[in-house]
C-alpha cells in the first residue's frame, strides 16, 4: 500500500504539500502582493492617478466580431460591473442587429488596385472587406487601413458590406506599389489614435476629478502634425465652489501618461463601429451623457448640419465613442506613437469644468523612424502645441457637427 502511494505520488497525480510548505507559500504570496502595483513619487501636486495597473485587460482583437466573441467580451464587462455599461449595451446590440438578419444574398465584389484583379462572391450584410482580404492573401490582412467600395464609398476592414449590386473594392495601405496618395490611410490612422486617446482618459486621473471624454479635435487633422480629442476637466468635490481645473502637462506627467497608452495598445482593444439613430444611441450612451448630447446636436433635423444617423465605435470594453471614421481594424498597425501635450483650450464645458485637449503624434507599424527623426517630430508637435494654445480657436458643436457632415458623407 505504501509502495502504491510512493508510486502516484512520484508520478504527481495527487499533491504532496506539508503545513511548512504551505504557510512559508502564503507568507511569501502575501510579501510579494504588497508590493504590487506601487505609486510613483510625484515632484508637484498633479491630478494624474499615479497608480500603475499591471493587469492590463485583455480584450477582443477586432479583426473579427463574431457571436462567440461578443458573448465573451458581454461577459466580462458584466462580471466587472453590476451596472449595464455603453460597452455592454453596444455589444448588446450588435448582437440583436446579427439575429435580425435575414436569408443570405449573394453579390459578387471585384477586387481592383495592388497586384491582384480577382471577383469574389460575397454575402450581403454578413462579409466584411476583412472577408475579402483573406481572400487574396495574408498582406491584404495586415496591412490594409481601410477599403474603399465603388470608388467613393470608405468602409472600416470589420464592417458589414451592404450594397444591394455587384460592386468593387479596393484596399488602402499605408505603403503600396503603385504610389498611391497615403492620405486616407494616414487619416484612418488619426482617427484611431484620436479615439483611443479618449478611452484613456478616464483611467488616468484620480478620484476627485471629473473627466468627461466628450469629442475628437476636428480642428486637427493629419495635415497640422497632430491628433487631438478634447474633454472636460472638474472638481466632484461638494466643498468647492469652483469647479474648474487649468492643467497642463509637464514632462514627466507625459511619460505616464504614454507608459499608459503603451498598455492600452499592448492589450489590443476591440475597435468597431455601427451607425445608429437617435433612439438606439440614447438606449447606449445614457440620456444624460455628454456624448448624447452630441449626438442629440448632430441628429437635429433644425440644426445648420443634420444627419440621419450617427457611427458609434466601441474602443476597448468600456469606451464608447462618437467618431465619424474610418477606423484601423486593429492597434497592431499603429507603430510609433506619443503623447505630446495635454493643455486646457480656455473654454468651459456644458457641465461648468474645463475644457482640455490631449494631443499626440504617431506613425503606422510599416513606417518605422530612426529616433533621432522622430525626436524632431515630437518636439515640432510640442511646439506646435505651445503656439495653438496662444492662439487657440474654438472647437464648438456646430464646427464639429459640420466637420462630422463632410466626413460622414463619404462612408454614404
């Protein structure tokens, strides 16, 4: 008997563990854990939460959203909270929109540009270009931006293709043979890096701040050296009579700030988007949401600039954002990447705090700089940024809503 317990033991199929062992494990276990997630020391009160989480959460890589992933995804934004968020209720609905669909329609999409002339037959409201792209090879995958569909119309790669004819698509990269113009996937890349620093911010200030992500800085485009989104900085303090918060960056302020985006990018957010209306986007943002009352603004038929729909992008597990697009399909195309000033823009927000703006610079994955350029980039951007603060502009709703007009156009 003894021998037989010798043997299973040596094989490991049952545990050998002793009270030593396991106390000397839990003290060791509870040494480590308190060291865990330390603060950095801070030279100057700074509104930053200093605390580094090294659990990144690993979300969804949007290359592709199917059922099973969104269940995932659903379950765990449900596990962190009791309450519904606008991830969940975004996923919730993406989820019904699947069900809805009807039979299958087949339309055939011919593949033009690069070096590769193919016609694919395809399922209406079901493929996507990222569903063509395998087609054609793994660069197509990889590398492609965005596409574009009968010549005119821009599509994000994980979008449903919906035109009722045959059709072609053409797929933009950030480099290609034939020269092509870069400029819609460089503009594709701002986008992506302009929503993602606006799912950052809500995890990078301490709890006596407000921060209300509120809408990209079009003001800004690929052409000024620069992404941008603006937000809405305030006090929740009931003792203050003043809720206002004038803060600009220093230098090490923004090395923790781009340590932050660093995990947001390593944990590959899921990026994708649906255009909603009225109804749908206040059942997803929250009647009282700052991002609804955009969206409230840019779906006003009186307004100087309407529109009947509105695209919401999911970034990350909890971001939802307001963003005409187009989007990357995946973080894994943006390369170099930086953070370069965060400065308040001298207006005040429709909640009584400040408005700010976070601005940065970034390169795709297959444009890689040697440091000694992309140093004279960021400090050009820097100083950019000192000389738009002095002469700052106003980035009001219905300059957004009539930027928001002219880019939508195109994905019609």
């Amino acid at each position: 008997m003894s021998q037989t317990n010798t043997i299973v033991r040596l094989i490991g199929m049952t545990p050998v563990t002793c009270k030593f062992c396991r106390s000397l494990s839990q003290s060791h276990s509870k040494h480590f854990s308190s060291l865990s997630n330390p603060l950095k020391t801070v030279t100057r009160a700074s509104p930053l939460n200093r605390q580094i989480s090294r659990n990144c959460s690993q979300a969804l890589v949007a290359d592709d959203v199917s059922k099973a992933d969104l269940d995932q995804v659903t379950a765990k934004s449900c596990s962190t909270e009791d309450e519904a968020t606008p991830a969940t209720r975004f996923l919730e609905e993406v989820k019904t929109r699947t069900q809805l669909k009807g039979k299958l329609e087949k339309i055939k999409v011919k593949h033009i540009g690069h070096d590769k002339n193919m016609t694919i037959e395809v399922n209406r409201n079901y493929s996507t270009p990222l569903d063509v792209a395998r087609h054609l090879g793994r660069n197509y995958v990889t590398l492609s931006a965005c596409a574009v569909v009968n010549g005119k119309k821009v599509m994000d790669m994980n979008g449903p293709i919906c035109e009722e004819k045959d059709s072609t698509i053409e797929f933009i990269w950030f480099k290609n043979q034939f020269d092509r113009n870069p400029a819609l996937a460089n503009k594709t890349l701002w986008n992506t890096c302009s929503v993602l620093s606006g799912s950052l911010l809500p995890e990078i200030f301490q709890d006596d701040l407000l921060v209300l992500p509120y809408m990209s800085t079009n003001a800004l485009t690929f052409t000024e050296g620069a992404f941008g989104y603006d937000f809405e900085l305030m006090k929740i303090a009931e003792e203050e009579n003043d809720n206002e918060v004038k803060w600009t960056a220093n230098m090490s302020e923004l090395n923790f700030i781009n340590r932050k985006m660093k995990q947001l990018i390593y944990s590959k957010p899921t990026i994708y988007g649906m255009d909603v209306s009225l109804k749908t986007a206040e059942t997803i943002l929250g009647p009282n949401s700052p991002k609804f009352c955009l969206v409230s603004t840019l779906l006003d038929q009186q307004s100087s600039h309407p529109v009947n729909k509105v695209r919401l992008y999911l970034c990350g597990d909890s971001n939802v954002d307001v963003h005409p697009g187009p989007l990357l399909p995946c973080v894994t195309l943006i390369g170099q990447m930086e953070i370069t000033a965060v400065y308040p823009t001298g207006e005040v927000g429709k909640n009584g705090g400040s408005m700010h703006r976070i601005e940065g610079v970034a390169l795709p994955s297959v444009l890689h700089a040697h440091h000694w350029p992309w140093t004279v980039l960021t400090k050009a951007a820097k100083e950019d940024a000192v000389e738009r603060q002095s002469n700052m502009s106003t980035n009001s709703i219905e300059s957004f809503a009539k930027w928001y007009k002219e880019e939508y156009a195109l994905r019609t």
